[in-house]
C-alpha cells in the first residue's frame, strides 16, 4: 500500500477505533503518521505489504489491543 492509501485507511482507523475525527484527526495525523510511517517504510520505497498493515495501525494508534478485522 501507498502512503497516500495508509493515509485514508489510518483516518478511518482513527474514526471508528479511537473515536477521532475532523480537527481531532487531522491533528493526530500531523502528529504521529509521518513518524509512524517512517518508521515502517525501512526501505524508503515509499509503500507498505499489505500484511504489515495491521501492526502499522497498532503502532499508529498507540494501541496494541486493537482489534482489525
């Protein structure tokens, strides 16, 4: 997956896991995907494996009990 498709999938993530949205998620966002997203993207190619995904969003959303199913 892209950076930009990580991107809609986090906000929703953000929307229906952690109950964020608008200003809210936009601030989180600014705050935590780039560092998230760098810290996963080791080998700069500027995607993720889709099966990464979910310890992506764990990691993103500070939640290591979240259920993505």
């Amino acid at each position: 997956m892209n950076e930009a498709i990580t991107k809609t999938a986090s906000l929703e993530v953000l929307k229906t896991h952690k109950k964020l949205d608008g200003k809210d998620a936009e601030e989180y966002m600014k705050q935590y995907f780039d560092r998230t997203w760098a810290h996963f993207d080791v080998t700069k190619e500027g995607k993720l494996d889709v099966d990464v995904l979910p310890q992506f969003m764990r990691f993103f959303a500070s939640d290591q009990s979240l259920e993505l199913s």
